[in-house]
C-alpha cells in the first residue's frame, strides 16, 4: 500500500474494507462524472464490484502495471476524488496513462491540482517513467487547464478516440515527460 500524506489530503492505495467508501463516491457523483465515463452496466459500481475491482486494483500495482489512487480527506472518512496511473509500459516507451476525477462537491478547491500534481512526482520520482500522458475531451475545460498548469503539452487531436457516455468522441492528447530524462 501506498500513502502519499499531505496537510490538506492523502493519497492512499484501495485496500480490502474500502469497497463501500469507493462505491459511494462514484455512486454519489454519477451524474456529476456521466458527461466523462463510459456507460457502465448495471451494477458495475456497486460494492460487491469494488471488492472484487480492488484485488485487480493491488494486483495491478503488484505486477507493475499501474497505480489506483483514491484521493481522501486527511481523516480518511472520505473520498474526494481518484487519480490513476494505467498502462505503464516500461523499456523503451517506459510510460503511462493517467486518470483522474473530483467529487462534484469538491470542485474548484484545488484537490485535484495537488493531487494529480503528487501522482506524475511519483510516476517519475518513484516509478522512473519518463513519460505520462493524460487525454481529455475538447469540451473538458476544467481538465485542459489543470493539464496546462500541471505542464503537460498538447500534442494532438485524436479523433473518435473513446466511446464516452454512448458516443465516439474525439480527445486532445497531452504529455509530460519526465525533467530528469528527457536527455
């Protein structure tokens, strides 16, 4: 398990027991994350799921394919948001993909910032991946900015790249690549 411990929040990987608090997140924020994710089935948030997603989630880690993160309130009581570090593909492409979403009550106070912010110093300070790449659609703004103030530069425009919400839609692509080897 991984603690990253701030003032203000924590970044912990899942573990057993945390299913309910998981579930509740996404299911409490549906909506809010409806315009972003793909459809899921019935169920597929549900706290049985969860359990079972989480032992995915560790295995993953384990195996060194990527890193769940669930983004807390310092008290751990509650989940504010989750970042995640999918696809890492090490050798000569030694990258990832990242991921993440915010509480609809949460929006706005900087979490995300600091939290997306601590997970690409981990995937390059801990993970030494040289690159992360994190794809957005054109009509995400909030998500292009935080990009943007986080460093990460456009480099291109892909069309119909993932069926979001029932529908092909096209995805800025953006990068950062890692300062210490980039040589």
């Amino acid at each position: 398990m991984f603690i990253w411990d701030d003032a203000a929040l924590k970044l912990i990987t899942p573990r057993h027991g945390m299913a309910q608090m998981i579930s509740d997140y996404y299911q409490n924020n549906e909506a809010h994350l409806a315009s972003w994710e793909p459809l899921r089935p019935e169920g597929f948030h549900s706290v049985d799921a969860w359990e079972i997603r989480i032992q995915n989630k560790l295995d993953d880690i384990a195996e060194g394919k990527g890193v769940f993160f669930c983004v807390m309130d310092d008290a751990e009581e509650e989940m504010l948001g989750m970042c995640e570090l999918s696809n890492i593909v090490l050798g000569p492409f030694n990258a990832c993909n990242l991921g993440f979403s915010i509480s609809q009550k949460h929006e706005g106070k900087g979490i995300m910032l600091e939290a997306v912010s601590e997970v690409v110093t981990f995937a390059f300070e801990k993970l030494h991946l040289h690159r992360v790449m994190a794809n957005h659609m054109p009509a995400n703004r909030r998500s292009a900015a935080l990009l943007e103030k986080l460093g990460f530069e456009e480099e291109g425009l892909a069309k119909a790249y993932l069926k979001i919400a029932g529908k092909w839609e096209d995805h800025v692509l953006r990068a950062k690549i890692n300062p210490s080897t980039s040589e």
